[in-house]
C-alpha cells in the first residue's frame, strides 16, 4: 500500500509536467503564483465487494493565481 506521502510524491511529479504552474507538497514559506498546494484531507478504510480491504486516501488541491483583468481573461490564462 501507498502511503500517503508517495501519492502526495506522485501527484507533485504529474502536476509538474503543466508548463508554468509551481507546485507545492506542502505549505511553502513563500508562495509564487500561479501555484497549487497538494494538501492530504483524510482516508477512510472500505471494502470492495466485501473480498478487499483498501484504503481509500483524499487530497485537496488549493490553487491560486495572480489577478487579471479582464475576468475572462483570468480564467483563460
């Protein structure tokens, strides 16, 4: 089983690959947009089919970015 600071590993080497985009594992002292932070949120333990146990882990992915005008812009860039 994965722990969940191999998955937090994982998804900061595929968000990477986004050109221009810094990515943090976890709180920065110093944050530079445009930029996301992979913060673990919790996990729960289930039962698939009643045959496997796993654990299901849960992340959030807060991002940010630096302000442009116009709004749809923004959103583009």
């Amino acid at each position: 089983m994965a722990s969940i600071s191999t998955l937090r590993d994982q998804f900061k080497v595929l968000l990477d690959t986004i050109t221009s985009l810094n990515v943090y594992d976890d709180w920065p002292d110093s944050f530079l947009a445009p930029g996301i932070i992979i913060l673990p949120i919790g996990h729960e333990h289930a039962q698939t089919m009643g045959a496997t146990d796993m654990t299901l882990f849960f992340f959030e992915l807060v991002m940010a970015v630096a302000p442009a005008k116009p709004l749809k812009l923004a959103q583009e860039q």
